[in-house]
C-alpha cells in the first residue's frame, strides 16, 4: 500500500509544535483541508496562520485538548464529527518523555507518558479507521529509542517500542482496506521534547553521541512523507539513525547490556 498526500484530509495530533506544526506546513501547499489539534490554542493559531500563508484557500480546522485523557479524547472525536470533517490522512504524533529514573519519578507523569504515546495512539486509530476516506494512510511516530532499553528513559523508551510493533501489524491488517501505514523514528531532532522530558529539579540527558544521529524536524518530515507516498512500513530518517538502528537491532543483548550499564553509570556521576 501507498498513499498519495496531494489532496490529502489530514487530522494532525500534537500539532501546535515541533514534529506535528512540520507536518502541518509540509502538507499545506497541496492539502485539501487539515484538522489540527494540541494542548496550546495559540500555538495552533499561530500553525494555521503559517499554513495559511502557504496557502490561501486550504480548510484548517483547530481543537485544543488533551488527548491522553477519555475526555479529551471524545471531545475531539464529537468535534471531527460536528464540523463534518472527513479525513484521508490520520498522523499519530502527540507524544512526551520523562528524564530520570523511574524510582524518582513522579507517578502522575509516568501514568501521563504511557496514557498519549500507547493508549491516545491506539485508541484514536482504531476511532478513525473506519472513518477514514479510502485510499487512506495513518503515519504513527515511534522513535530511535524504541530499538534499545534505555535506562533514565526506560517508559519512553518501552512505550515507543510498542508503537513500532502495533504499526508495524496495524500496516499489514490495514492493507486489504487500503489504508498504508507508516511508522516514523527519528533520532535526535530539535524540538520541544526535551524541554517537558526535563524535569523541573533535574539534569538533561546525556546527549554523547547524538550529534551524528540529529537532523532537523524539516528532512524528518519530508522522508516521513515520502515514506508513506511508496508505502513503506517503517522508517529511521536520517542515514546516521538508519545506521544506528540496524546496529542496535543486531548487536546481542550480552555485548549491549554492558554499554547500556556504562552510559548510565556516566550519567550519574
């Protein structure tokens, strides 16, 4: 399966910043309409201007919510109702983090990153599936992190891993609907995640390493986009994170353990 965007319908999670404000710029000069949604009204205000700007008579549509919660979740799914909108195109990428050991954090927080990367994702897949126009496509943003255990990361890392299964199945059950699926996971990309990953008394992550695996949220984007145009299953932008998650995927977990113990060591001196 593939999916074609010009045209495209697209309901965009998380789209007030980063990752999800991208694809909403990429997608406008050739949508037909967008319905974004995030947490912050102005900055999905200042998003549709952008998307606007690019192009005129695009249809965009804002609802601001949380979706990691039964309520905000329904309340988006009533509005997508209300204002009738009919997407092609659903884009999965509303997700947080959490630096620091899961002993020190708080409860509350790693309750929240389980509730929008896992339960939030799935459960507004499955609400749109049957809604979504055919040829259909749905792009979920799992992660690098998703290859390996990472310690002082360890639900992040976890929840993106079932992401990158759940899509990687969900792309052939959805095959005979024609409806592609694309699982996105990017290294390292500037964006906002590590400003709400931080923790208001702690320390950032150790970013040894990172500077050959980081590209910017624009070439995510664009190969993601693409990705979906050729039907392809999953993807690891960037050919330094293509590179890294191959090696992860084949180094065996009696040499991986060590390096593992010793970056986490490192970063609690």
């Amino acid at each position: 399966m593939n999916f074609d965007t010009q045209h495209c319908r697209a309901v965009i999670t998380g789209a007030s910043s980063g990752l999800g404000a991208e694809f909403a710029r990429q997608l406008a000069p050739t949508a037909t309409a967008l319905y974004l949604t995030g947490r912050r009204q102005e900055a999905l205000e200042a998003v549709k201007t952008a998307c606007l700007t690019l192009n005129p008579a695009l249809q965009i549509h804002l609802y601001a919510c949380d979706i990691a919660t039964d309520e905000g979740r329904g309340a988006l799914l009533e509005n997508v109702h209300h204002c009738g909108f009919q997407p092609n195109l659903l884009i999965n990428n509303a997700g947080m983090g959490d630096y620091g050991t899961v002993a020190s954090a708080q409860a509350e927080k790693l309750r929240a990153q389980m509730d929008l990367n896992m339960t939030a994702l799935v459960l507004l897949t499955h609400a749109f599936i049957p809604h979504l126009q055919r040829p259909g496509g749905i792009i979920n943003i799992s992660s690098l992190a998703s290859t390996l255990p990472m310690p002082a990361m360890a639900v992040y890392a976890a929840s993106k891993a079932f992401v990158t299964s759940f899509s990687e199945a969900l792309a052939i059950e959805l095959a005979p609907e024609s409806i592609a699926v694309t699982c996105v996971c990017p290294g390292p990309t500037p964006t906002r995640f590590s400003q709400t990953a931080r923790r208001p008394d702690g320390e950032d992550t150790d970013r040894g390493g990172q500077g050959a695996l980081r590209i910017p949220p624009q070439q995510v984007v664009a190969e993601s986009l693409a990705a979906l145009r050729v039907g392809q299953a999953c993807l690891y932008p960037g050919l330094g994170v293509k590179i890294a998650a191959r090696l992860f995927r084949l180094l065996p977990r009696i040499f991986l353990r060590p390096l593992l113990r010793r970056r986490y060591a490192k970063g609690t001196v």
